[in-house]
C-alpha cells in the first residue's frame, strides 16, 4: 500500500512537469498568429496609404490637364496648339497609368482584409483553446495536489500501522533500488529479480510472522494466493 503511493507520487510529480510543456507550446502558436496579424494589418495599412498617395496625384493631374484643356483656347501658334495637344495626350496616358495603379490598390486591399478577416478567425479559436487547455491545467493541478495531500495523510495513517523494523527497512530499500521495494513471490520466483527463494526461506515466508528479504535482490518479499496486501 505505501508502495502504491509512493509509485502514484512519481506519477504525479511526472504528471505535474509534463502539463506546462504542452500549454506553452499553445500560448507559443498563439504569440506567433498575433505577430501575424500585426504584420497583416501594417501591410494593409501601407496599402491604403498608397491608394491615397495615387488618388491624389490623380487629382493633381486632372487640375493639370483641366488647365492645358482651358490654355487650348488661348494659344497663338500652331506649334504651340500641337505642345498643348501633346501634354493633354501625355496627361491622359498618366491619368491611365494611376487609374490602373488604383485598381490594383483596392484588389491588393480586399485580399489583404479577407486575410486579415480569416487569421482573426483563426486567432481567436487559438485564444479559445488555449484559454479552456489553461482552466484545465489549473483544475488538474489542484485536483493533484488535492490527492498529493489525500494521499500523504493515508501514507503516514498507514506508516503508523506498519511495523517499525519493517518500515525502517522498506525506507532503506527505497533509497537503493528504482522501481518497486516489495516484491510477491510467485511459485518461490521473487517477482522483483526473477530469482528463486531457496526453500528453507520459501517456506519461512508462507508461514507469515516474520519479515523476509529476497536472498538475491534484498526486496522485501510476500507471497499471498490471492489477495494484494
Ligand atoms: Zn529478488
């Protein structure tokens, strides 16, 4: 029994150091889609500025081409009506030029929000997750520590119970050997190294009354035709 606690308090303490891997790696993930997001919206932010950028130097050229379309009226030459001609050709071209810029602007932007639009999406299951794997972690932590301390009170209600010299012994062993301290001997086999008793102590055990360490591995043995101790 105290065995079995003891075994159980590794397991928790392995329990307890695995958990926080697994919830930083999701807070990491999460981090990683918000700098996405930050970045997503500063190129929307640039591409707007430079629709704005275009649209403006569109107004500049209108004003232009709406003077060189009034100075027609009042030129005095022909060379000088074909100078005007060819700058409002040329101003046209530009108008063009820009309008196309602009076009590609506001396609460049709506794909930019619909992306924006989708990592927010994404975010925020991330957030989810994260948030209820979090509320998990801590419930899981207080229900460990809860049995940590459950536990304690049974081990020491049971230390109490047991046998000083047994106890003693079993605290030694424990220092020395990984894994189990006692160990069931099964058809005179100690389940502990797999050895056998010699018989002389086989039969002191099934006897009962007295403490029995294995000849080969100095586990503390019981044998039981059934029932755990
Ligand atoms: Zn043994």
């Amino acid at each position: 029994m105290i065995q079995s606690i003891d075994i159980r308090f590794d397991e928790i303490k392995r329990e307890k150091e695995e958990s926080p891997k697994e919830i930083e790696k999701l807070k990491e993930d999460l981090d990683l889609l918000k700098n996405a997001m930050e970045q997503d919206l500063s190129t929307l932010e640039e591409q707007k500025k430079r629709r704005r950028t275009v649209e403006r130097e569109l107004e500049e050229i209108e004003l232009k081409f709406q003077k060189s379309k009034a100075r027609l009226n009042d030129v005095k030459s022909n060379k000088e009506y074909q100078a005007v001609l060819k700058e409002i050709e040329e101003l046209k071209e530009l108008t063009f030029q820009k309008e196309e810029v602009v076009i590609k602007c506001m396609e460049d932007i709506e794909i930019q929000e619909k992306e924006c639009a989708d990592n927010n999406v994404n975010r925020k299951e991330s957030e989810k997750e994260y948030k209820s794997k979090k509320e998990e972690f801590s419930k899981k932590m207080r229900d460990l520590d809860k049995e940590v301390k459950f536990l304690n009170e049974k081990r020491i209600h049971l230390c109490q119970d047991v046998d000083k010299d047994f106890f003693e012994r079993y605290g030694r062993l424990k220092k020395h050997l990984k894994g189990r301290v006692v160990a069931q001997v099964i058809d005179t086999i100690c389940q502990g190294c797999n050895l056998g008793i010699p018989p002389q102590q086989y039969n002191e055990l099934i006897r009962g009354g007295s403490i029995i360490s294995c000849p080969n591995c100095s586990r503390i043995i019981y044998w039981v035709d059934d029932k755990e101790i």
